[in-house]
C-alpha cells in the first residue's frame, strides 16, 4: 500500500513536471484579436475591440449603454 502512494505521487510529479517542460504553442495569440484594433471607452477608460464598441461624434464607447451615459453627462 505504501508503494502504491508512492507511485502515484511519483506519476503526478512527473506529469506535472512534463506540463510544465512541453514547449509553448507556436501561435500564442489570438489572430482574431490580433487582428482587431484595441480602443478606450471615452467614459468608462475600458480598452475593448473595435468590433465590440459603438461610435459617437469621433468618440468611443464600450457598449452602447456607455455611448448614452457620456451623452447625458455632456447634456447634464
Ligand atoms: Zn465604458
């Protein structure tokens, strides 16, 4: 029984040590995201992709909710 516990955390060790020592994923980022320009919501200071905002006057926003609280902050 003992060396059945000690087999195991020997097996353990040793696939986490192989984890740990397989080499990184040659593509490492995302070309979607790679790809997507990054932006900073003009109310919140969020950076979301450009695909994922919403534009107003030359400005943007991380959602559309963000779009109509700047726009209510600008009016008052
Ligand atoms: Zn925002």
């Amino acid at each position: 029984m003992k060396y059945l516990i000690l087999l195991v955390v020997i097996v353990v060790v040793w696939s986490i040590w192989k984890k740990r020592n397989q080499p990184a994923p040659k593509n490492t980022t995302n070309p979607d995201a790679a790809a997507q320009k990054m932006l900073v919501c003009a109310h919140c200071g969020v950076h979301f992709p450009e695909g994922d905002g919403v534009a107003d006057a030359g400005k943007f926003y991380c959602s559309e909710a963000h779009r109509r609280a700047a726009d209510q902050v600008e009016r008052g």
